[in-house]
C-alpha cells in the first residue's frame, strides 16, 4: 500500500528573491480541493513565498488557465490541483490523460509546474493523497513547482560555460572559405 511507504523529500527550495506561485485548482470534489490547497498553500508560504489562487471548474481547464496566466501574468510558477475519481466510463482515462499531458508539454516549454491533480480510483484514495497530515499531494505539488522555479532561475543566471554559444556575426567561417563568404 502506498500510504505505508516512506520515499525521499528534496529539501525545501530557498530563494534569494521573492517568488510568487498561482494556485491553479479545479474543486470539483470541494472538500479534497480544499485540503490539497491548504498543503500547497502552507508549503509556498513557508519557503517564504506569496500565491493566488485561481478555481476552475474541472481537470481539463486547470491547463488552460496555466497558459493563460503564463501570458498575461507574471508569476514564477503554477500549481496544478485537482481530483478525478474514476468512475463507469472512459471519461476518466480522457481527463487523467489530456490533463496530465498538457501539463508536461507546457512544462517542457519552460513553465515551472508541479502537477498535483489526483487520479485515483476511489474517494478514500483521494482523502488520503489531499491530507495534509497523510501523503500531503498538495503540498508535494507546490515543492516540485517551488525545486523547478529554483533550477529556472539557477540555471537561467549563469550566462557563462554552459551549453552551446552561437558565434557572433561575422564569425562564421563555412568549410573551404578562408573569408567566411560562400560563391552559391
């Protein structure tokens, strides 16, 4: 049973300057949601950052709403929180899926997300996950977004040997030419 097992925990991320997360939560199941925000909002706070919170209305949209405030807002990062509980139809597979998947594209673009929507089979599973005093999901979303923010902006500073570093213009030199310039 997963509940019985003990796994690893990161430190917690440390800032230097301010960081600031938007909550992005569907509270289809209310009471779930509300406990997976109470994780996410006491482990934003206490790294010593601010958040908003943004409800949507279900799995799907929690994506949607990420994108839209990337580009019209200025926030560090995004949690993701929510629940689906699978039920009689393939609808659950359609929302675990899509939702997920949005999530991990847009994270590979860039964004700093920690994925926190819960896909379980059933409503005691999902108490469990959400509880702040039990595997604390929540929580453990904001943490993974608050490590991502962390890395983006240890990594976006360094302007120095790292990766690969185009040439400047006129550097260019293409094989044959001892000037630089092509004759095609």
């Amino acid at each position: 049973m997963a509940g019985t097992e003990t796994h690893y925990t990161l430190p917690r991320a440390e800032f230097d300057k301010p960081v600031k997360l938007l909550i992005v939560v569907a509270p289809y199941y209310k009471d779930i949601a509300d406990n997976m925000v109470a994780g996410a909002s006491a482990e934003i706070e206490a790294a010593g950052g601010t958040f908003e919170i943004c409800e949507v209305p279900g799995a799907l949209e929690v994506p949607t709403a990420i994108a839209i405030a990337d580009r019209t807002s200025n926030f560090d990062g995004y949690v993701a929180l929510g629940c689906v509980i699978r039920g009689e139809t393939t609808h659950y597979d359609t929302v675990c899926n899509d939702s997920s998947r949005a999530i991990q594209l847009m994270g590979l673009q860039g964004l700093c997300i920690g994925n926190g929507i819960l896909t379980v089979e059933n409503r005691p599973q999902a108490e469990v996950r959400a509880d702040t005093a039990q595997m604390n999901k929540g929580g453990g979303a904001a943490a993974a977004a608050l490590h991502l923010i962390a890395l983006a902006r240890k990594w976006g500073a360094q302007t120095k040997g790292v990766g690969f570093k185009a040439p400047l213009e006129g550097e260019i030199k293409l094989a044959g030419s001892s000037n630089g310039s092509s004759n095609a």
